[in-house]
C-alpha cells in the first residue's frame, strides 16, 4: 500500500494494465440456470408412494423431536399431538401444511440483474461455506480472518457460474465469535451483488441478519420478497433443536426462506439402507417444512439435506459415493412430488490436499447434482477436506467446473443445425473445418475452454515451469483478485448498514476471547 | 531374485504373508454390468429422427471415401454408388445392411465364469490402450516394455470392476514394432482369464490375432462366438483407410466384432455445432457398420466413437468437456435408435500428471457414460495427457471409480427396505444406527466404501505420512501384484500359441530398429 502511494506512476500504470485485463474477462453473472436435461429418477411412482408412505409412518408413529418450548406451544396450537418433546404428525396435517410452500421462489439481489428464480428447473449454484481453516493463496493451510472472508466474497462475485456468496465462506478467526454474524452478513453483503445466505447462529443472530436485510433492501420489500437464505440443520434421526429452530422463526416471521436441512452420516444417524436413509431423511425434512408454515403460512421454504455416508473404519462422512448420488436421485424426487424446491450439496469431499481424490470427488458430486434436478446447490465452491478447509485453488476450479455444468445442463444447441450440415458438405471427405467460416463464427460458443485445465502437449507445459492445476488456480485467483471491482453499495445504505453493527458490537459482550492463534 | 534363491525362508515367509492378504481380497470379477438408471436422453424422438435424417443425406450426398480397393469393389457388388474413392450410400440400403447386426453380443472369456454381455442395458469396463508412455509404479514418465504391459493385464485381472484386459494398455518398446502385436496378445491371455480386445495395426496382424484366438478357443468355436474386439478408426471427416477396412475384414470373416469408431476432434475435423458434429459421426459410423455386413452378413458389430472437442488456443483435444457429455448422451440415442450395442470412452483427460485435473475430467467422463447408457465403456482405467501415458496409480484408482459406478447403475437395493424401517422405530429421535443389529448385518453392502479415497482426519492422515492419492494408489498397485496369481492357461493351448508365435517371428522381419531408448 506504501509502494503504491508513493509511485503514482506505477499505480497508473497498474490500473491501465488492469483495465486491459478487464476488457478481455466478462465477469458477468450467468442467469439462473434452467436445467433441460430429463432428471434421472431410479424410481418408480410407486416407489416414490412407498417412501412418502414410509416417512409419513415415522412422522404419525415415531414423531420427532422438537427441543424448543416455543415449537412445541406452536404444534399444539397447529393440532399436533405432543408427548414430552416429542410430536407426533399427522399426515394429513403435514399435507395441508407443506401445500402453502410456493413451489418457485425469486431470489432478488441488490443488483436487479442478478435476481433469480429458483423452484422447478431453475437452479444456483452457491459457493460453500462454514469452513475453520483454509488453504489459501499460498496453498497453506491455517484459520481464516475477516480479509480471507472478503477474499472469497471477492472470488464468488468475479465467477460468472456463482449465483451468490454465501455467508461464512470461511470462518473470521480475527473477529469475536459472538459479532461475527454482522461482519460476515456485511461482508457478503459489501463485496459483491449477488444474492447471499444468512446466519443461523442463534435466533438473536439470525434477527440481526433479517435488521441489515432491512436496512439494504427496506422492510417493506423484505416482507414481499425473498433477499436471502437460512440454513437450519436438523440432529438425525428425527430432532430439531432449539438454536435452529429459533432461527427458522426469525427468517420465517420476515418471510425469507429457510433450507430445512437433516445432516446425514448415512449408517450412523440413518439406517444402513439407501431407501430407508431416504424415508427417514424425508420425514425430518417434512417436519421442519411444515413447521415454516406453522410460523407463516405462504412462507417460502427449501426442502434440504447434508448427505454423507460414514466410513466403517473411522465414522468419518465420505463424498462422492456412489449411495450418495442414488439418493440425490431419489431425494429430487420426493422434493417434486411434493413441489417443494429443494437443496443439495455439491462439490464435496474428503481430501487434505486439492489432489485428484478432490476432482474424482467434486465430480461425481456435481454431475449427481445435475441430474437429480437440485435447485439450490450448495457447497458448490471450495469444499474440501469434509469442510474443514475451504481451498483458494479448488474454488476457482469448482466455479469453472460450475459453469461447465450450467453449459452441459442448458443440452444441444439446435439454432444453428442446418448451417452446420451445410459446412459438411463444403468440407466434404478428408478436409478440415478450422478453416471454414461456420467455424469461425461459431467455435467459441459451440465448445467450452476450460481455463483451468491444461491440454498442451507436455514439452509445451514443462516449458510453462510443469504447474499442476493447484498452482495454476492459484495463479488465475491472484489474477482475479487484481482484477475485482467492488459493487459500490449505496451510500446511505452502506452507512446505515455500519452504524447497525457498530450499535450492536457495543450491546453484544465480546465474550468469547479472540482465538489465539491471531 | 538372487536375494530370494539365497534366502529360502525369508521367500516362504512372504508367500504365507501373500496368503494371508489374499484370504481377505476378493478379485472376483463383477459379472457384466446391468445399467438399470434412466438414461439421459436430451433428444426428443423428433430430433432423434432429424440426425437420422440429416446422416442419410450425407451419407447420400457428400459420401464417404473408401480408401481400398476390396472394399470400393464390395460396395459396387453390394449396390452402392461408387465415384473414384467416394462411396454414395443410398439410406435403404444402410438400413437394410445395419438391420443384421444383433443387438446383443454375448463376449466369450476363457474363463466361462468371465464371459459377459454387450447390449442393451449391458456393459463393460475396458481398460485404456495405446499409450507410447506410462508413470510407473515410481510415477517416473518413461517408454514402456513388455514387462509393464504385463504389469496393467495383470492390474485389470486382479480390478473387480474391469471386464477386460484390452491389449495394447501400453506399447511395448523394447519388442520390434512388427513382432509386438504377436506378444501383447499373448500377454492379454496368458495374465488374465477375462475378455480381451485384439489388435488392428495392419490386416495381417488382425489375421495373426485371429488365428492366436483360434488356437485358444478352437476355430470352430470362434466361427460361433465372440471372443474379442478390434477397434477400426475412422479419419474424419468421413475417410475409412486401407489398414483399417483391411482389419475389419479379417475380424469380421472370423465372426468377430470391430468397433467402427469415428474419431472426433471436435471444431476441428467436424463442425464448431455438438448436433451437427453428431450427425456427421453417425453417418461415419453407420458407414462402417454397413460395410460389417456387406463382409459377413450377420455379423457382430459394435457402434463406436472417440470423442473429444479441440482447445482453440493450442488445436490439443480437450476432455471432460460439457458437450463431450451432450454427446455421449446423443450417440446413445442415436445407437439404440438403431439397436445396436455401442462403444464409448471413459476416464480421458489431459493432465499431465495424476493432479486434481485428471480427477475432474476422468470422473465428469465416467458419469456421462454412465447416464448415456454406453455399453463396451473402453479406456476406462489408466487414461491420462491425452492418452500419452497410462499412469499405474490412475489405473488403480480408476479401476475402483468404475467399481462405484457399477454400484450407482445398480440402482437403489429395496430387499431389506421394511427391516430398515423397522430399525428407524427401534432407534428413535436421538438415538444412532452403528450398534443395531440391522446396521451391523447391512452396513458393508449398504454403502461402498472407497479403498483409495482418504476419509481419515487430517490428524490421523499426517500420521500416517501426509500421503496424496498418487503415493497411496502406487502403494496400492504394489500390493496388489504383490497378490497377483496367474489364471495358468491349458498347456497344450499355450505351447500351440508360443509356437505360433516363434514361427511368425522368424517369419516377420523385425525390420524396424528397438527404440534406442532401450
């Protein structure tokens, strides 16, 4: 920053380098994506009957837990039958209460061109989130601060595929845990304009979290539109605790969505059963799904999950599994037999490095993703290592990797068809199509370049100083972080926005002492 | 060697060490694969007839060339349309030619157990082949030898998941390049008792293999069954030459199926449109395959392709790209339409190394192939930079990818669905899974767990030597030779094969020098 002030030259020079960067990388967002391919649903409608019919049994003979009074005063009322914690729901009152979830939500931005839809076909995907360390533009792996934060706020708004920035991308060690919801929130909220998540923390964060939405986007507009997302995990099998459950109401009285999410270590918390996991995981999404509409009838609400299966060596959750996709596939369709859109997770993995254990993994996720149908995809960017780190390098990847699949998910491009059969028969046996004015005109959208991936011949990449993808990606994220623009946000919202957190940074003890590893 | 002659105990103790490893690995091939998920058809039956419609009229109009003279004389007696080397097919007579071809072929292993079938919802993982390097059991790039060919047959015998031990994984350098199809067959024999693909690299060495496959299975059960596979590329656009046809004509008079496979570089040798691009291979592909039947009517025929699109910055093939996965799923259309089985490619990519790139390209191919219903899914294990080197530790790690797959396209296991439910009831909110009885009798067939993938904590990972997938798939691959027992072939049938073999190498001049590598 020195150096800078004090060369001017060098700075201009620095900017009129960046803007000729700029010219050449459209960062503009790609629209919500409509997913034409033909979902891959494994079964059939009467084995879609059979799961409904199995989760409904759980909810009405088993019940679930919800560990919240006030839950538990709402279920009565609602006309549930309640024993202890435990409630016990009747399907025809689960029913009636999902059928008011709308089956399509807009997600609006603060830039308008950034709102999308989500519901049906239409899908985003979202960077991951919730990570304490990192890997980071050195590729070493340490506990995050506010500026790593910002960074991957950054890098979520420079990729084309990312429809949002999440929330906690990565944990802010350098700020007390109990401020950081409204640093995080501002964050997502200052460095891009994208659509972003909220914090579930607690209810009093999640309120804090619904404050600012209404400082950037006026209450009245909040109450009509949805601006942002909770995410509300369950305890499986079969409970709802009282921060989430707190949480979901703070989202739900301002009618903003919230992900409705059992957490599956499928074989620990879940029977070992594909099938079963399913019948179980459906039930405590139902339950939490009906209970949005307890709070608010007409509230938008996601059917969710977190789905892992667990290894028999070390019960550690393990991605990419072959059960994990099949019940993708199966989950897909529960959420639209009962017109819900739903999230998934996708992108994830086990790894310690960004070695190829991490692309087989991320892979396999994503294209289960896909072809289950998932709207909101979650984790989309950066997850490694079971989410304990969120990798620099693999984020930009998994946000290429996103925008392949976007490609790959809008199917053939038929515009076109008849002049390119044209350009077969001009070429005719033998010849060769580079040369061709089809070709010309049409390479660059008939065929994505991935950037990230090398295809040169070796000599040519030894040449280049024989960089794996982890160094190459790194490159290409400094080479975005030179290039970011901020989306200025408003200048009395923005002042509003500052003045709430330095309010409630004075209420709120920092109780917690700062980790000491800063 | 010297160490373990001189030391005869330290040899016995390590064959009862290898027996005692081999008691607890199970190497029994997986029985040909039942894909039982829907397939991802992104075509519509109108555009399905469109393709059809738009190949006839190549295949009528702009023609294929036939560079040989028997095949342009077979085309005249069989009716076609002939100018100079440009064949004109009329599309009745494609259709009527392609109608003979069976829609299943039932693939004969020496080991009857091993015997698999092509078709329909049935297939196969076939390793790569042809690669003139490979990273050894060190991960060092070098040229090849028989003793590394040797290595891969006998990593594919001991993969589950692989139907196959293909031919020429890698090129054996150190062996005359005129002499070698003579030993690589021999070698796919003699270490595996699976299925195996025969080699195409001139018309007299396809008879050579032919009469080594006479001599293993009996000339007359040759005339009867398929034993093995030639692949037959074509040059597109739209070029069959002299060495190919010549090949196919010695498989195909022996009853034995080729692969008739266009071979794509998308934008380069077909049009800058995936629809076009799709149409053009199939009618390169129908071509070939009418000429299967004008050479023996009623022969075997398998539908290929090898697929990729060019990068516009260095003309290199790209792989694991989104329309390489549109593809797929149209080729799969367009080979049912005509009810023949169907060739793909999996796992491609253009890593250099065995780094987060070859994981993101091998696993996004392999879940095309799958959702594109692909039956004979070659160059499934090994494939790396483009197909210039089979890298050990890939193969490993791919070999268990497609031992995944095969669990996914199994579809959801229903058998035990109301015992799961039952352990749902008996557990209860709160309560966890590991202990149940259910569990314990399910959990090993109810989630697949990935012997190469790590799930551990990082802790426990630094403890066990911060090792990367390369590091510990190598490990892996050394074991498993460390396991490998020879599947010995009949005595007699042997001496007859290495007596063919030494009298076709006095026979063929090793004109060509041995790589001076070596």
């Amino acid at each position: 920053m020195t150096a800078t002030t004090a060369k001017p030259r060098m700075r201009a020079g620095g900017r009129a380098a960046r803007r000729s960067l700029r010219s050449t990388r459209d960062v503009t967002m790609l629209p919500g994506l409509t997913n034409r391919l033909p979902f891959c649903e494994v079964m059939e409608g009467a084995q879609v009957a059979q799961i409904d019919a199995a989760s409904m049994d759980i909810l009405e003979n088993v019940g679930v837990v919800f560990r919240d009074s006030v839950a538990l005063a709402d279920w009565r009322r609602a006309g549930a039958k309640v024993v202890g914690e435990r409630v016990y729901l009747d399907r025809g009152l689960v029913r009636g209460l999902i059928a008011s979830i709308p089956s399509e939500i807009t997600y609006h931005a603060r830039n308008p061109a950034n709102t999308v839809a989500l519901g049906g076909r239409q899908a985003v995907f979202v960077p991951m989130t919730g990570a304490p360390y990192l890997r980071d533009l050195d590729d070493r792996r340490r506990n995050p601060t506010l500026a790593d934060l910002a960074m991957f706020h950054k890098l979520s708004h420079m990729s084309p595929a990312l429809h949002s920035t999440a929330h906690h991308i990565v944990e802010p060690y350098d700020h007390p845990i109990s401020q950081r919801h409204l640093r995080i929130t501002y964050s997502s909220m200052k460095h891009s304009d994208k659509m972003f998540m909220g914090m579930t923390t607690s209810p009093r964060n999640a309120e804090d979290v619904m404050e600012m939405c209404a400082l950037l986007f006026g209450a009245e507009f909040l109450e009509h539109h949805a601006v942002t997302t909770g995410n509300c995990n369950g305890n499986s099998p079969l409970v709802w605790d009282e921060t989430m459950l707190g949480a979901m109401r703070a989202f739900c009285r301002r009618n903003q969505p919230v992900l409705c999410s059992p957490f599956v270590l499928g074989g620990a918390n879940t029977p070992a059963s594909v099938p079963a996991t399913v019948a179980q995981l459906n039930a405590e999404a139902l339950s939490a799904l009906a209970y949005t509409q307890v709070i608010r009838k007409g509230c938008p609400a996601i059917y969710g999950h977190y789905l892992s299966t667990v290894s028999m060596k070390s019960g550690a959750p393990m991605a990419g599994t072959p059960e994990i996709s099949l019940m993708n596939f199966m989950i897909g369709q529960m959420a639209r037999f009962y017109g819900v859109p739903w999230r998934t997770s996708s992108a994830l993995g086990g790894a310690k490095t960004f070695d190829a254990q991490a692309g087989y993994e991320s892979a396999t996720t994503l294209s289960a993703v896909l072809h289950s149908g998932a709207n909101y995809i979650w984790h989309s960017a950066g997850w490694n290592e079971a989410g304990m780190h969120c990798s620099v390098a693999k984020f930009v990847v998994d946000a290429e990797q996103c925008a392949m699949a976007y490609r790959m998910a809008e199917g053939p491009k038929w515009s076109d068809f008849d002049a390119a059969l044209a350009a077969v028969a001009d070429v005719g046996p033998g010849g060769h199509y580079l040369g061709h004015p089809h070709t010309q005109e049409n390479f660059q959208t008939a065929y994505f370049m991935p950037e990230l991936f090398d295809n040169n011949s070796i000599e040519q990449w030894v040449a280049d100083g024989s960089k794996e993808i982890t160094a190459r990606a790194l490159e290409h994220a400094r080479k975005l972080l030179a290039e970011y623009q901020e989306p200025r946000l408003d200048l009395a919202r923005n002042e509003a926005l500052l003045d709430y957190i330095a309010r409630r940074e004075r209420e709120i003890p920092a109780a917690d002492a700062l980790n000491q590893e800063y």
